[in-house]
C-alpha cells in the first residue's frame, strides 16, 4: 500500500484528475512540502535508474567484446603453436 501511495502521489503534485493522490494526501496528513518532497525524490530514483540500465548496457558490451578479444587471442595462441 505504502508503494503504491507514495506512486500514486508522485504522479502529478497538483493531484488534478488523480483523486487516489488527493484522498492519500488527505488522510496521511501530508503537507505541500512533503508531497514536493516525494516528487524530487522519484525524480532521483528515475534518473538512478536510468544511469543503472546505462551501465548494465554498457557492461553487456564490454562482456561481448572482452569475449571477442579473448577469442582472437586464443586463435593466435593456437597458431603460434
């Protein structure tokens, strides 16, 4: 539940046309600066997600041609011999 309203929240700070986000403020007593709050907060989190899929990305294609590489050397190795 907790996720969810704090989701719910996030969605749009004014809380038109959201009457989850309005009910939720209402009855967990959260003021204008808190909700603020919860929405700079899911801004971070999206963008420490974003930075997060980047970098696995990234890892994924070093694994690929770290793979190729040792490939190639292994294929030199084996003529040298």
């Amino acid at each position: 539940f907790t996720k969810m309203g704090l989701f719910t929240m996030g969605q749009n700070e004014k809380n038109e046309g959201n009457p989850i986000a309005g009910i939720l403020r209402k009855e967990l007593d959260i003021t204008p600066q808190q909700g603020r709050k919860i929405v700079e907060q899911r801004e971070k989190i999206r963008d420490l997600t974003d930075n997060l899929k980047q970098c696995i990305g990234l890892l994924g294609r070093l694994k690929c041609l770290c793979e190729h590489k040792n490939e190639v050397f292994k294929n030199r190795m084996s003529k040298c011999q």
